[in-house]
C-alpha cells in the first residue's frame, strides 16, 4: 500500500469513527505506531483531526457511507483470502445470494473458474458482470433503483424480489458486525434489499474484514445470530471473535494483509 492510499485510509477511519487510537490503527495498517503518528500529525496540519494522548479525535465527524472506491481499496489482499474461504463453503450446483458491496465483489471474482454449476442472484451489477460469462453459471439480477458508485440496486422491486427465491446461501457484506447490537449497514435501502435476502435464504455467510467487527452503524439489519458463519481477517484471539463464538456463531479467520500483490 501506498503512503498516500495509507494516509487517506486513516482519514476516512477516523472521520468514521470519531476517535482513534495509534496502537488499533497501526494493526489495521500493518505499520508501526510511529509511521501512524506522523500520519496522524499531517492530518492534524491540515485541520482534519487533534491529536490527544494515545491517539486522535476528528474536529469534524464523517458519518456518512465512505465511496466504493475508498472500501474497495481497504484491505484489499485482505478481501481476497476472505473470498477463497467464502468460495470453499459453497456446495456445486446451490443457489447463492451474492449481497452488493466490496468484499463479496471480490466472492463473484473468487467464484471465476471453480466449476460450481452455481444459480446466482444478486442486486449487485457489478458481480453480476464478474459471472455473466462464468459456464454452468445462472445469473439472476433483481429489479429496482440503480445506487450509484456502488452499481446495486435497491428499492421496493429489489427487496420483492427475493419473495420469489428459496436460496441455500446468502453471501451478505455488512459496514458493522457488533456482537450486542447486530448487523448493520449505512444505507436505509441497502438494508432492506439485505433484510429480503437474509429471509429467503438456508444459510448466511457474512463476509467482512476486520475493520468491521465491533462496529455499528446507522440501519439495524438483524441481530447477530442471524449469521451462521462470520468470515473475516481479524486474529483468532480477536475479542469480537470469541463474543460472536459465545453467540453460537461460527468464525472462521484467515490471512491478513493489505496487499500482497
């Protein structure tokens, strides 16, 4: 990762969350806390943020959904590995609700190649493309209202939709994944496309990297449980991941990295 792709990152991260500390930050980032300090100390020239003992507050706080761009680069190797590990738990020949967003983007890429004879519904564009050549694969796009910058489709005909489909999997990407208080996501309409998903479908993979566990944001989806498996890059003796254990919820870690391309 570049150090301005670094540095705009930590931007977005603490205009998100309000307060920061060096030490979470520089986990995140793979870097050390004194290459977060400087970050930090660049950004508080700029007016952004004021740094305070162990970390940094943000003089304006960002509560809105950062772009596509900006979550499609987060953690981008990251999102491969969680990708390969979501691909390994589907079954040849299964219906699979491919959620929109970044990380199960990167799912519809993992899926390219692996002979699963899949039927593929999704109110994502973008992974509907990624699987329009894919042989033995069916691709089923929901109606509804184009978001754009993320290319999915949301509204009442997205969400009427799922009534029509009994899916085996959901593959649901999420902004939040807080043990007490559920699963959320920051857009109202994304949110209920999920909420149909989630009551057509078996089983509910929910794909996310680590920056989103233990966080909540503004549209509640459904409570934590809901999920049958959490895959993420977060460590195994990560304390979202042993509360979402005690919840019943299986959680299966992989690799973590940046990028390593």
């Amino acid at each position: 990762m570049t150090v301005k792709k670094r540095r705009a990152l930590v931007e977005e991260r603490v205009l998100q969350l309000g307060e920061v500390d060096f030490a979470s930050l520089a986990r995140e980032f793979e870097v050390s806390e004194m290459t977060i300090r400087r970050d930090i100390d660049l950004l508080e020239e700029q007016g952004v943020v004021r740094r305070v003992t162990g970390g940094a507050i943000a003089l304006t706080r960002k509560v809105d959904e950062p772009s596509f761009s900006t979550r499609a680069a987060e953690a981008s190797g990251s999102k491969r590995h969680i990708a390969a590990a979501v691909v390994d738990m589907l079954n040849p020949g299964e219906t699979v609700i491919l959620d929109s967003g970044s990380t199960v983007l990167a799912v519809a890429r993992a899926i390219r190649g692996r002979g699963l004879g899949l039927t593929v519904i999704t109110p994502s564009i973008l992974a509907a493309v990624e699987l329009s050549d894919e042989p033995d694969t069916t691709v089923l796009v929901t109606g509804g209202a184009m978001r754009e910058g993320d290319l999915s489709l949301v509204g009442p005909d997205a969400a009427e939709a799922f009534t029509r489909y009994n899916a085996d999997v959901f593959v649901m990407g999420v902004a939040g994944v807080d043990p007490d208080r559920g699963l959320s996501d920051y857009h109202r309409g994304e949110s209920a496309v999920k909420k149909a998903a989630l009551a057509a479908s078996d089983r509910v993979i929910v794909a996310v990297d680590r920056s989103k566990l233990g966080r909540s944001t503004l549209v509640n989806i459904a409570p934590t449980s809901s999920a049958d498996v959490v895959v993420c890059d977060a460590t195994e003796d990560d304390a979202v991941v042993a509360d979402l254990r005690r919840l019943g919820v299986e959680v299966t870690c992989v690799k973590n990295s940046e990028d390593d391309e």
